[in-house]
C-alpha cells in the first residue's frame, strides 16, 4: 500500500502487462500526469495501458448502493489523479478501472485504442461521471459494465 505517488513526463511500452498498474489504490493522492504509454498488455486480455482495481470493503458488503460511495472513501482517502496523458492499449483497456476503483479525476487525456472501462466503482471524476467531466477525448469508448453512467451512452 502507498500514498501520494506521482508518475510524470514518461513513455512506458513493450510491456506484458498494465504500464502503470496502482493495484487497490488504497490510500490515494497519486498523481500520473504527462504519461505516453503504449504497446501494453502483450501478454494478456486482462488489464490495460493504466489498470487498478478496487475490491474494497464496500464489495460484497450487501449493503444499499446509496450507502457504498462512502464506504469506498474509506480506502481512498484522496482522489487519484490521471490527467494530460496519452494512451493506447490494443490488447485491453486503455484506462481500466476494474472491480470498484473508487475516487479518481480523470481528465485531458487522449485514449487511441482501447477506451475507458470503469466498472463498480464510485467516484471516477468530481461527483458523478458525465461527458462533461469526463473530459477526455476517447477514440474506442466507454463500458461500464454493471455501473451506470448518468450522461453517457456506452
């Protein structure tokens, strides 16, 4: 587990996996800006250019889903930042936000292949996830899996 990590101004290619993977994110306060990140996930089907995943105590709690967005706050103290980046995946996703990654600020990137996946998680940009927060430009789309996105057709 780590806090307030800061990946800035590099390329990152070639890789079997994700080029920056944060894991649970626990904690947060990372920041990945300036980042070109390509040729990734060589290896797999699973991941993308940048992947985290979240499955925090709010997973399973069977608890009411206006009751989960806070629960998530409790592992992610701070948002994590992604911002003026460029991405490309073509083997997943070129931001994947599995399994209930909760409070990240995703803005001013350029996604080339492979989208945005943001599935179970609360908290992807200030308050909800609309195409005016979102703020990237995407050339392959958006999937939300089980997560419904208000303002975005997937």
């Amino acid at each position: 587990m780590a806090r307030r990590i800061t990946v800035r101004d590099c390329s990152i290619y070639d890789v079997p996996r994700a080029g920056i993977d944060i894991g649970t994110g626990r904690w947060g306060g990372h920041l990945i800006e300036g980042c070109d990140v390509f040729d990734t996930v060589l290896e797999t089907g699973d991941h993308g250019s940048f992947n985290s995943w979240g499955r925090d105590r709010f997973m399973g709690s069977g608890l009411p889903e206006n009751e989960l967005s806070e629960l998530a706050l409790l592992d992610n103290l701070e948002p994590t930042v992604i911002r003026n980046s460029r991405w490309r995946c073509d083997h997943g996703w070129a931001i994947d936000l599995d399994d209930g990654s909760s409070n990240y600020l995703i803005y001013n990137n350029l996604m080339l292949s492979g989208g945005l996946k943001f599935r179970q998680g609360f908290r992807a940009t200030p308050g909800t996830m609309s195409s005016s927060t979102i703020r990237c430009i995407l050339m392959s789309g958006i999937q939300t899996a089980a997560t419904r996105l208000p303002g975005i057709s997937s």
